[in-house]
C-alpha cells in the first residue's frame, strides 16, 4: 500500500515517516521509502551518515531511464521522451513491485540499514542553485509520481512517502496515488491549516486522510486538535527522549521507543492497511488517466509535440494480480 506523510514545515512530518518506516520493518514489513521533500531529510532521520544521506541518486537525475524501463512495449507510446508525469500504464508497459529487484531500483534506490533488517530508500534529489528560476519542485517528484502510476502493491507492503510541505502534492494528481495521507499536524491555528487545505482538497477524489497530532503537551492541545478537526484525529505524539536521541544522531534500538508512541505508530498502521482493503483499482486507473488527460491538455501536448490523449489504454486496469513486469 502507499502512504503518504504531509504538513506544515517544522510538523515533524519527517520525524514521524522515519519512525513509521522503522516500526514497520520491526514488524518484518517489505519496505521502499520515498524522500519527495523539497529538503531532504529523511536518509538522516534514517540513520545515514550526512554524507551518505547527501550522496542519494536523485529519481530527477535517472528519469530518462525510468521512462524507457516503464514504457517497455507499450504501443501507444512512441517513445520514452512522449512520457510526462502522469503517463499511465497500458497493456505492455512494465510495472514495479516492492519486493523485486529491477533497473529502476539498481539505479535510484539505496538499502538502508535499520534496526530490524533493511528498507530501500529512493531521493527525488534536492532543489539545487541551478534551478532556481528556471524550474519548480514539480519536476522533481513527476519522477515519483510516475513510478507510484506503474506501482502494483499488495496488502503486506508499503511504500511511504514523505511528501514536500504545504499543499503543493495538489499541482498534480500525486495526491491520489496513496492509500492513506497521515496529515501531521500540531495544536496551533496554523498547524491545522494545511489540514483544511488538504480536505477541502482530498473530499472530490476520496482521499483517505488523517491527521497526527504532533508535539502535544497536554490536555487543552489535544482539545484544541479535536475541536480543529473533529473524527479525522487519529492519534497525537507528544515529547519522546527517543526521538531527542535520535535527532542527536544517537538513537538508543528501537525497541527502546516509548511505548504511547509504538502505540501511536501501530495505530497508524492499522488505519492505513484499512484503507488499502477498501482500494477501488478502477477508480484508482480512472483518477490516473483523469490526471493525465488535464496535464496533456494544459502542458504535455504541447511540450510533447504528441497527442497525449492517445496513451490512454480504454481496456487497462491496474490490479494486484498485474505481473509486475510484462513482456518488452
């Protein structure tokens, strides 16, 4: 399944997706996570070294790569330069598993060692001086949104997301690519506002949202959270000396995490393989194609030079019992 952590900036999104991720591969959990924040945080909150975290094969970097891997035999794609963002997958075109080893993974994929075995770590790659004023952040995480559309994942599977902050997922239909969206939230008026953003958002498409209350104190925090955003409250994280270690690059096992918050994290994924079982995969190919019919029309035809319409495959579902990759 696909999760996705979002919030304002300093929430402690990034915080709280490294700590899923490492609950999840103590519970044996095949993982891949996904750095898609305009800042690049979360090989640190991992446990890299700074150099190492900083040395991560960006996804922007391979993208060329990646689009002629997916692209595979797929007839109506002329070639791999005709791809944008949102291109979806049709009958011929490769697909990508969790578990399996592929070009895609050997060139933008790390193992990061943990705890409790290893998860696979991809980077879209940080917003460098040569982009300034020439491109946006957009264009990096089209490399995520792109592998999450050729993405068939199980029930006992997870690739979590830890997404750049704001509401900027909404420049694309990346925001419907996920199962569940953990909105990390803290108990100010302004913690709760990209909260209403994301809902006001989400409510069209039936995103699956909710929300983390972070760094709560007391009783009027979690109080002032309920009152902000009612049910969508799922559970609140207040101070732990695990993380205070962690952030001081001498995380203690993690075994060692409070026990309130190993609660917390094991809430979350009981939420999140909820929403997974409840997952329409017509609906999901439908919002794909939706998508990428509306970025064609305003951006892609003409940069093309294609008629990106014409990549639609009407007949192509994208389901579980998909083989992860078909014949080129």
């Amino acid at each position: 399944m696909k999760i996705a952590f979002v919030g304002k900036g300093g929430s402690g999104k990034t915080t709280l997706s490294s700590l899923f991720i490492r609950h999840l591969a103590a519970n044996e959990a095949p993982v891949v996570a996904v750095d898609a924040d305009i800042n690049q945080h979360l090989g640190a909150a991992l446990g890299l070294p700074e150099a190492e975290a900083a040395a991560l094969p960006a996804m922007g970097a391979h993208l060329p790569l990646i689009k002629e891997y997916l692209r595979g035999s797929n007839p109506r794609i002329a070639s791999a330069d005709t791809m944008i963002k949102t291109t979806p997958p049709g009958e011929g075109s490769r697909l990508l598993r969790v578990r399996e080893d592929n070009p895609v993974y050997e060139a933008c994929a790390r193992a990061v060692p943990l705890d409790d075995g290893a998860v696979r770590l991809m980077a879209t790659g940080p917003f460098t001086e040569s982009d300034l004023g020439v491109s946006c952040y957009h264009s990096k995480v089209g490399a995520v949104e792109l592998c999450l559309n050729h993405l068939v994942d199980g029930a006992d599977e997870y690739v979590v997301v830890d997404m750049t902050a704001g509401s900027d997922s909404f420049a694309s239909g990346l925001f419907t690519r996920f199962d569940m969206t953990f909105l990390v939230a803290e108990p100010t008026r302004k913690g709760v506002s990209v909260y209403r953003q994301y809902k006001e958002y989400a409510r069209d498409f039936g995103v699956a949202l909710k929300v983390v209350g972070n760094k709560v104190q007391g009783r009027d925090d979690l109080d002032f959270l309920r009152e902000e955003v009612g049910e969508d409250l799922l559970v609140t994280v207040g101070h732990s000396d695990w993380v205070r270690a962690m952030e001081k690059g001498r995380p203690p096992r993690f075994e060692l995490l409070e026990a309130e918050n190993r609660m917390a994290l094991q809430a979350l994924q009981d939420a999140a393989d909820d929403s997974y079982a409840h997952r329409d995969w017509e609906r999901y190919t439908r919002q794909m194609v939706h998508f990428h019919l509306r970025n064609a029309e305003s951006w892609g035809n003409a940069k093309t030079g294609a008629d990106l319409a014409a990549q639609v495959d009407p007949g192509f579902v994208l389901s579980e019992g998909l083989s992860a990759v078909q014949p080129a």
